[in-house]
C-alpha cells in the first residue's frame, strides 16, 4: 500500500471509546442483538461527500461482521449515529503525528451511549498526491478503530 500507512503504525494507533453509565449493562456477556442500523446524516450535514457515504458503507459492512454471532430474532437493536469526523492536517501534536477523530451516539437496547475513536496520523510525502485516496484510508482505519471498541463494548 503506502508508506503513511506503516509509518501510522510505527506511530502507533490508539482509540478510545468513551462510556457513560450504561457501560455496565451493555457490556454483559450474553447480550443478542437483533439487527443493526447506521445513520450517517449529522455527518453529511457536518463533512459533506464523500466522507459521509464512506463512513455509512465501512460502518455498516464493519459492524454487521464484528456482531455477526450475537444477531439473533429477538434480540435488541444496534444502531449508531455518527455526529463528526475529522481527518487532522497532518500539523504534528505529538511524537510526529496529529489525531484525526470520529465521534456520534451508540443506541442499544434503547440506552444511547457517547461513541469516539482517534487514531494517530502522520503525513508521508506522497500524501499530497493522493488527497482522496489517503482520506479514504484514514476514514477506513477510523472506522475500524471505532467498530473495535464497540464490539468489545456491546460483547
């Protein structure tokens, strides 16, 4: 692929999920889920195309297989919204990478539960060739920052 990729790597990529209170219910083994929405439309609203179409098609086809095994007919509805995503410039913040976010609202069951992922960016010079490309890997690798925690959280 390219070498932003391993060098986002080598810089380390971190998410973070945030909980509130319900983390404790949401979180016990045992938990069937019935089906799975995403709704992309704050984004669009916020960053427009073709992020927002990106991060509908990653998200669902990324959550959809993460909870794959806990789907069952009478279980409880996964659903997230997603509000912001913000892909950095690339300005340095620390050890030689800046953090782009994804951020909105997981509904589960009916209890809403604050969503955000960061990962570490850190631009390679062939970045500046590749503008659409690059963003959609980052969204990609976001996305799947997010999915991670969120399938741990809702397991």
């Amino acid at each position: 692929m390219r070498n932003s990729i391993f060098n986002g790597l080598v810089a380390g990529t971190v998410a973070i999920v945030t909980v509130v209170a319900t983390h404790c219910a949401l979180a016990q083994s045992g938990v069937t889920l019935r089906n799975v929405w995403v709704d992309v439309s704050p984004l669009r609203a916020n960053s427009g195309e073709p992020t927002a179409s990106w991060v509908q098609h990653d998200l669902s086809v990324q959550l959809a297989h993460a909870l794959a095994d806990r789907i069952a007919k009478k279980g409880a509805t996964v659903g997230v919204r997603i509000d912001y995503l913000s892909l950095s410039s690339g300005t340095f913040l620390d050890c030689g990478s800046s953090r782009d976010v994804i951020s909105g609202v997981a509904t589960i069951g009916g209890a809403e539960i604050p969503v955000r992922a960061t990962r570490s960016y850190q631009p390679a010079p062939a970045d500046q060739t590749m503008i659409e490309q690059i963003n959609r890997e980052r969204v990609s690798q976001l996305v799947a920052a997010l999915v991670f925690w969120l399938s741990r959280d809702v397991g």
